[in-house]
C-alpha cells in the first residue's frame, strides 16, 4: 500500500483553522492552513489569523461584514448574530471560481466556536435542512 501525505488526502482546495492557547505566551493564538495558493497566501504555510476569521471571503461578503458592523457591532461584541448574519450572506453571495462557475459554500449548518484559557466550547446555531443553496 502507498504511504499518503496530507496533502493527498484533502479536497483540492481546503482551509483549516488551528487555534488554542499557547501556554508559553500565555495567548489565544490561530492560524489559517490552505491546501492550495490563494488571496495572496501560499499553500501549506501556516498563517496568523486575528481574532475572528471570514472564511470564505469575496467583495461582496466584505461589504455584508461592513453592513453587520454597522447594525451589531463588533464581532466579539455580538458573535451570535454575527455569525448567523455573515453565514446568511455567505448563502446570499456564490463565489465565483476559477472557473467562472458561482458556487454557494456555506450554510449547511452555521457554528460558533469559543476559545478561551482554559476551554473551547462549539454551539450550532442554526441548521438548513435544505442544506445549500
């Protein structure tokens, strides 16, 4: 049998998120991993993340991130709503490929993860029974 790398075993394109607390500079710390170059990142090259993360991203989703702030605030001030609004315009906007396909990739489920010292805890906020649209 052929010995497989990561990089064999994932989707073409993926993003991973890696977080927690770093003990040694007692900090909540978060890296973004792309399976593939993109937006002006390399592939496979960890890549500091600040404390929140849209993903994915387009023009159009930045502009909805804008109109959120304006109507809640920060996104640490109400995560709740801000996710669940952001993952409504991610349904809202496709992206377009590479390929010039428009492709919806999100909304299947919307998930907030907290992170803090001591514990990580998960809340699906909302299903799509649908799934995407």
């Amino acid at each position: 049998m052929e010995a497989r790398g990561l990089g064999a075993l994932t989707p073409r394109q993926a993003e991973f998120v890696i977080a927690g607390h770093s003990q040694g500079r007692d900090s909540l710390e978060g890296y973004l991993l792309r399976t593939s170059p993109g937006s002006g990142l390399e592939a496979w090259t960890l890549y500091p993340i600040p404390d929140d993360l849209i993903s994915p991203i387009s023009d159009r989703i930045i502009e909805a991130a804008s109109e959120i702030a304006a109507d809640v605030g920060a996104p640490g001030e109400a995560p709740e709503a801000w996710a669940m609004r952001l993952v409504e315009a991610q349904r809202t906007h496709p992206l377009m490929m590479e390929n010039g396909r428009e492709v919806v990739v999100a909304g299947v489920f919307c998930q907030l993860t907290t992170l803090t010292r001591s514990d990580i805890s998960t809340k699906i906020l909302r299903r799509w029974p649908e799934g995407m649209r």
